[in-house]
C-alpha cells in the first residue's frame, strides 16, 4: 500500500508549490499561535488556494477555543482536523469533521488505550514526548508502538529522508508526517529535502 505522505507547517506560496510538485498528500497548517509555523487562518486561506484537488488540506490544532476552529474551518477548506494538545474525544467529535488526534510517545504511555479513548478519531498520529506540545524534531522509540493500534497509524517525529525509509519498514504507518525534517529554518521549507523525502517514502514503498 502506498504509504500517504504529509508535509507540515507551511508558510509560504512557494513552499507549498513544492509540495504538491514532489507528490505530499497533504498539506498541514499550523493554527497555534505559539509556534513558529503559526499561520492565520486567512493566510492559509490564501495559500489553500494553491493546493489542487486531492490533497488534503490539514489544520493542526492545541487546546484551541471550540469557536476558533470553527471560524478557522470556515475560512478555508479543511479536509481533516490534527489536535495536538489535552483535547478529549468530546472535544474532537463536536466538529463532525475526521481527525486525527496526537500521541506524544513515551514509556509507560498505553498506546492501545488511548487510542480506544478517541474511537472516531481517523487515526493517531505518533510523535516524540518533549516539553510543550509537538515533537521538537525528535525521533521517539519506535518499539514502544503497540503491534495492534486500534487506529491507523500516523507516523511523525524527526523523520528525515535519511530515517523515513527505515521507520516505513519497521512501523508499517499507513502515512507519514515531517515539519522540520524537511526546513532550512522553523516554518522556511527546503525544497530538495521535500523532494528527497518523497522520494525516500516511495522508495520504501516498493521495498515491502
């Protein structure tokens, strides 16, 4: 199965361009306002205009007022919901939108609850644990991942076009997701290294 492949936190026309150019799946823009990938919603309105049909468009989220992802939602056409904070499955259910809901993985973290916790969640997206929210960039240990999710598997943290290969053939992701793997600078995108990291998937993809 083709392993669908997300590139994150965007800002930039150009860098979006290159995106869809290389083969993302999806697109994902960052609405939290203390993270250097923070854009608005009505400059993402902007830059979704440049993503064709058939790549998703994803908006990232962290604890945000329910009101605020509604008017983000209205403002551009968001494909699927990432909630990356303390958001409870009430909380993510209430948008009637897919999402997927973020797991910051570290031991003694029941992978196999949690996941049965958000059961109308598309999948859980798996990062690394380190203070604040997000994964800063780092790989976590992929042998605390449960053999049986009870959800697809969404494959983040510190994936690079040099790791990717080897996480698609160890994990089995159904997706993966990279941000700073594929940055020259926090939210400033370096094309060749999206290109190389696409590349790198499909590679892996005929591999298994």
């Amino acid at each position: 199965m083709k392993t669908r492949i997300k590139i994150c936190g965007l800002t930039r026309e150009a860098d979006v361009d290159a995106a869809v150019a290389a083969g993302a799946d999806a697109i994902g823009f960052v609405f939290y306002p203390s993270s250097p990938r923070y854009v608005t919603p009505q400059r993402a309105a902007e830059l979704a205009k440049r993503i064709p049909p058939f790549v998703d468009i994803v908006g990232l989220f962290v604890n945000a007022a329910p009101e605020v992802v509604q008017a983000t939602c209205g403002a551009l056409p968001i494909n699927v919901l990432q909630f990356h904070g303390d958001e409870d499955a009430a909380y993510c259910r209430q948008f009637a939108r897919p999402y997927l809901r973020a797991a910051r993985v570290r031991p003694g973290l029941d992978l196999v609850e949690f996941g049965r916790s958000f059961p109308e969640a598309r999948g859980l997206l798996l990062d690394a644990f380190v203070e604040g929210y997000g994964g800063g960039g780092h790989v976590f240990d992929w042998t605390l991942i449960p053999p049986a999710l009870p959800a697809f598997l969404v494959l983040s943290g510190g994936l690079t076009a040099g790791n990717v290969g080897e996480a698609i053939r160890r994990v089995r992701p159904v997706a993966v997701d990279v941000s700073s793997g594929v940055e020259m600078s926090k939210g400033i995108k370096d094309h060749s290294k999206i290109a190389a990291f696409v590349a790198a998937v499909r590679k892996a993809d005929e591999s298994i």
